[in-house]
C-alpha cells in the first residue's frame, strides 16, 4: 500500500510538473519551461522506479537542478524581504519562490528514496502533504476571485 501511495505522489507531482512548465503567456516563459520539464521527468521516473535515485545520472541531475533552485529562492526571498508590497502570492517573485521551493522540498523526498523506496511513514506522509499542497492552493486561489483580481493578466489567464 506504501508503494503504490508512493508512486501515487509521484504521478501527481510529475502532472503538476509538467502542468507548470506550460507557459504560455509568461514573459519569461522559456526560463520556466525549463525549470519545471527537469522535476517533471525526474519525479516521472520515480513513479516508475523508486530506486532510479540510486543512479549516478539521476542524482547528479537532481543535485545540480535543487542546488540551483535553492540559490535562486534565496534571491528571491531576500528581493522579498526588501520589496514585498502585498501578500506573497500578489508578487510576481513570491509565486516564483513558491514553485522553486516546492521543487526544491520533492526532490529532496525523492533523493531518500534509492535506499527504501518508502522510507517509513513519515517520509510517505511528508511526500502526500507535499504532493497535494499544490492542488489544494489552486482550488483555493480558483474560489477566491478577490486574490486573483490583483495579479498580472498573464496570471489571470491561466486559471
């Protein structure tokens, strides 16, 4: 039952993955293409086998991919700190910082998963919390119109 929860969390997260790398009416849609195709196929091949992670390819990607997000919301975060108007979700840069951490956190769930694929219930229900966070944020960014009425009409548009 753990594995197929597992692989179950995987699916989801590879969807909303490749979901977000559609950018169709982002100004800097090619950047972001990109930042969400390589969790999209990683956490694909997860799905499929838990233990890819063990790969030398797989965690090298991995790594150089998290490491790079993880220095880009740091930058973001600290423009954040000194600029920040509205709520974070109002800011161009705070949706941003919040894809890069959501990719940063699964990868790093996924990493532990070449030694146990389901590394006890904890890392499993970490993993179903991380893997439906992005579906209930936007059903409740769907519901509420009043949050959405402030965004750029790129933002608008996708919902």
């Amino acid at each position: 039952m753990a594995r197929a929860l597992w692989r179950g969390c995987n699916a989801l997260m590879a969807a909303f993955f490749a979901l977000a790398a559609v950018q169709v009416n982002d100004p800097d849609a090619e950047l972001w293409v990109v930042v969400y195709t390589i969790p999209a196929v990683l956490t694909l091949l997860v799905g499929f086998n838990p233990l890819v992670t063990g790969n030398s390819v797989w965690r090298g990607v991995s790594a150089v991919h998290t490491f790079l997000c993880v220095a880009w919301a740091v930058g973001l975060a600290y423009h954040l700190l000194l600029h920040t108007q509205q709520s974070i979700l109002h800011e161009e840069e705070g949706r941003e910082l919040s894809g890069l951490v959501i990719i940063t956190a699964w990868m790093s769930l996924c990493r532990s998963s070449s030694k146990n694929p389901v590394a006890g219930r904890i890392q499993l229900a970490i993993g179903i919390v991380i893997a439906l966070f992005p579906l209930i944020s936007w059903v409740y960014i769907y519901i509420n119109k009043e949050m959405r009425s402030s965004w750029p009409t790129h933002c608008k548009t996708v919902i």
